[in-house]
C-alpha cells in the first residue's frame, strides 16, 4: 500500500523538487481550489469537486501517516491524525449542508501544513514528508489524484 500511495506523490513531482515540495504544491492546489468555490456564484458542482479533491488527498495522507516504514515522530504524527479528523469532520459537514463558510478553516489549515513544508532543508536538516516511504516498484504506475501546482 505505502508504495501505491507514494507513487501517487512522485507521479506528479517536478524534477527538481522534494517529496516535502510536492506535499505542498498539493496543498496548496487544495487551497486555492477550495478558495475559488467560496465565492456563493461559483457551481454547487464545483464546490463539491473541490471538497471531495481536498478530502481525497487527506485520505492519502492519513494512510501514509499510518504506514509503518513513516519516520515521522509519532508526536507530529498524532497531531497531524488529530487535524486530519478535523479536515473529515468539517468536510462532511460542509458537503451535507453545502456551508461554504466552513472552507475558510480548511484553506488555513491546508496553507499553514503546506508552508511548514517549504521550510528549506538547511533549515530543519532532519524533518520527514508527510508521506515519507519507500520508492515505488518500476511497475507500480497508479493513476494519481494529485495535481500539478
């Protein structure tokens, strides 16, 4: 499973970016995302397709956080399983009663991750991706639900 789900990070990784870098790009393509449907003209549609993109992509991430071979500490790992509950929880509701107020904390939380992310190496030498695994099989090719930011 860690494979497949690290395969979907890479399918869309740049040449020359970190798996961290690639973590943030999604994020952030979430949040902006989410933030063009706050608008009350935007489709219903829309605003539906951004939800399940931005929980599709918390799903993948809490599977990861959960695969034994992550080296997050478990101390990080708690915290960011304690937030993606909270992701769940305030995107079923908003999809259940089509509360567009309730993006505002999700583009937040998506862009305070993804900038924590993009602290340079030099910076924190010994921090983890989200998703950290190991490489891929040459066979093992998922169709990815990242996007390209």
């Amino acid at each position: 499973m860690s494979q497949n789900l690290y395969a979907a990070y890479t399918t869309h990784q740049r040449g020359d970016e970190t798996i961290r870098e690639t973590e943030a790009h999604a994020l952030l393509s979430c949040a902006s995302r989410l933030e063009a449907v706050r608008d009350p003209s935007s489709s219903r549609d829309d605003f539906f397709a951004a939800l399940r993109h931005n929980q599709e992509l918390w799903t993948v991430l809490q599977v990861c956080l959960c695969e034994p071979d992550n080296l997050l500490p478990l101390d990080i790992k708690g915290i960011l399983l304690n937030l993606s509950r909270y992701v769940d929880k305030t995107t079923f509701r908003a999809l259940a009663d089509g509360n567009r107020a309730a993006l505002g904390s999700l583009i937040n939380i998506n862009r305070n991750i993804a900038a924590g992310l993009q602290k340079k190496q030099e910076q924190a030498p010994s921090a983890q991706p989200l998703a950290s695994a190991p490489p891929p099989a040459d066979d093992m090719r998922p169709r990815s639900i990242m996007t390209s930011a």
